[in-house]
C-alpha cells in the first residue's frame, strides 16, 4: 500500500465470518491479510478521468488548479486519470461547472481498467453489455474520439435513465442504447448477423472489491448471492461469443474477490470453447495473476493470465479481468 499518508481512517461494519475465512485463503500471509484489512478502513482516493471528447487532459488540469485543486496524473501513459488530493467538501467534485459541462467522469481508479485492457480504436464496432452507469461507456467513447459504433445495453429502467444522462453530458454522438437483458440483446444480435470487434462485459457481481466506497456491501454479502450470479456471468459469456468478430476481444470483468465469479468462470469457458483463448493484460497498477485452484476444484493453468486487483496493492477498489480472444 502507498506509504503517504492518504484520507482518513473510519469505522467500518464487521464483515461476516465466513467472507473473513475467504479472504484469509485469497491472502494466506498474515501481513498480506493484515494489510488488506486495514485498507478497507480508509476512504478511497478521489480520483476522476478527464472527458477528451470535450477538453485535454491538459486543460483540465490546468482549469482544476486554477480552483485550488490538487491534480496528481498517477499513470505516464494515461494521462486523462487524475486523483484530486486537496481537501474538498463532501460532494464538490460532483457540483463543479467542469463535470456539469462534461469535461471530467466521476470514477474509481480500478473502475477504468477494464477499458484500459479492452484498448478502445476509433472506427470499430463495441458492445457494453451492462452499461449503467456509464462509467465505462463513456471511457470508450473517449477513447474512440467517438469514431464507430457503442452499443451501451442495461436492463433496468431506472438505471438506464442514469445511463442517457450521463452519455448526454459527456457528448456521445456514436452511441445507441438498448434496453434488454444482455443474453437476450446477444440473440436478437445474433440473429440479424450483426457481429462486434470488442465486447465489455463488466458484469453484475456480489461487490465484494467495493467495500471501501459501499458500506452495504457488508451487509449485502451472500454465498448464495455468489452462486446464483455465477450463472448470470457465464450466461453473459456465452451469449457474447455469438456476436463476436473472429479475431475479436471479450473483456469480463468483476468489482469482487469471489474464484467462483471470476477463475471458475473463465475455466468454464475455456475448457467448453477451445476457440477462446486468454490473454496477457498489462495494466498500469500491480495485479496479481488468477488463482488455479479453489476449494479442491483445480482450474486450468492459463487463467493466471488473468488479473486480480487487491485495495492495499494500489489503495484501489478490488477487481478481477480477464481478456478473452476469440481465434480466426
């Protein structure tokens, strides 16, 4: 964890034993464990990621200061993330004239990884099968300089009213949102022949990365929840599969710890679609690889390919990603 003193500690809910017991096998060395315990009793930094569909990094830094901020640019390449280390007032990042105008989206360090990994391209053709709130939408439309076509999909009606606002604010002008359950969107698709070259799928998860920022989580975290959402994410996959390019990207990605959502999906669809195959991913913070074995159930090697983001590694949010890619 980064040395310099950062937030402030909080008291925080008990975590429920038997996440306690996971968590101890995920991080079996006391310090490791001891570590990630004590992060989750800080804030999480506020960090925001410039919109360069309205502004340059540069300017908006600039613009930031001038309000007495204090900008710090964490990732070389990247310039667009920012972390904001001034005391503000509680909401204040969000009433500013720059995020009303769109300039910046409000957004967890973590959270843009999996976009980071997908490496938006002007021109081509992405699916967002769980879009709200648009975080990740927005980041690719970013990047696309809005060049192309983003198909932004969500299922619930008042998460998708989110969604329309914020791509409105930001100024998407390639994007077509869709409301339907992302399996069904993928056959309707499917059947029209219409195929993408990049599908994100930052699917719905048990939320065990967002302790930091969600204090319900706490409460909220069932095994059972763990297990029902497994077959939603795998349902999300395969459905995905059909409306991929051959030579195309899949990026599925979780905001939790739990094997059974991340590794034993992955496995799944490794070991029943030899025509998908995982890929390294480089990102700019340090991940550590996928687990192969849970419990007594042994995945296959190739999932250490994918990336686990622990909150005291990078005083982050907690994710998993995996890059799928599907063979010519």
């Amino acid at each position: 964890m980064n040395k310099e003193k950062i937030n402030y500690e909080r008291k925080i809910p008990e975590p429920k034993p038997l996440f306690l017991e996971r968590m101890n096998k995920l991080l079996p060395e006391k310090e490791d464990f001891d570590n990630y315990m004590k992060v989750l009793k800080i804030l999480p930094l506020k960090s925001l990621r410039c919109n360069k569909l309205k502004i340059s990094p540069e300017n908006l830094k600039k613009r930031l200061e001038n309000k007495g901020w204090k900008i710090k640019q964490p990732w070389k390449n990247y310039p667009e993330v920012m972390i904001v280390k001034s005391d503000l007032e509680p909401g204040e990042l969000g009433r500013s004239l720059e995020h009303l105008l769109g300039y910046y989206y409000i957004q967890e360090l973590a959270s843009m990884l999996p976009v980071i990994a997908l490496s938006p391209k002007p021109g081509e053709k992405i699916i967002d099968l769980c879009a709200s709130p648009g975080s990740k939408t927005t980041q690719i439309a970013s990047e696309m300089a809005n060049k192309g076509l983003i198909i932004a999909n969500e299922i619930s009606m008042s998460r998708l009213k989110i969604l329309s606002s914020n791509t409105e604010r930001c100024g998407l002008t390639n994007t077509i949102i869709t409301k339907k359950e992302g399996s069904a969107l993928c056959k309707r698709l499917k059947k029209s022949g219409f195929k993408f070259d990049k599908v994100l799928i930052d699917a719905p998860c048990s939320g065990e990365g967002t302790l930091r920022s969600s204090l319900k989580t706490y409460s909220m975290w069932n095994i059972k929840n763990i297990k029902s959402l497994q077959r939603i994410q795998k349902r999300l996959i395969l459905s995905a599969i059909s409306i991929l390019d051959e030579g195309g990207f899949i990026i599925y990605s979780t905001c939790t710890h739990a094997p059974e959502e991340n590794e034993e999906v992955i496995d799944y669809i490794l070991k029943n679609f030899p025509g998908m195959k995982l890929q390294e991913i480089n990102l700019p913070i340090k991940t550590r690889p996928g687990i192969t074995e849970w419990q007594g159930e042994k995945f296959s090697k190739e999932v250490k390919k994918c990336a686990r983001v622990y909150p005291h590694d990078n005083n982050t949010e907690g994710f998993f990603i995996a890059k799928l890619k599907k063979m010519e």
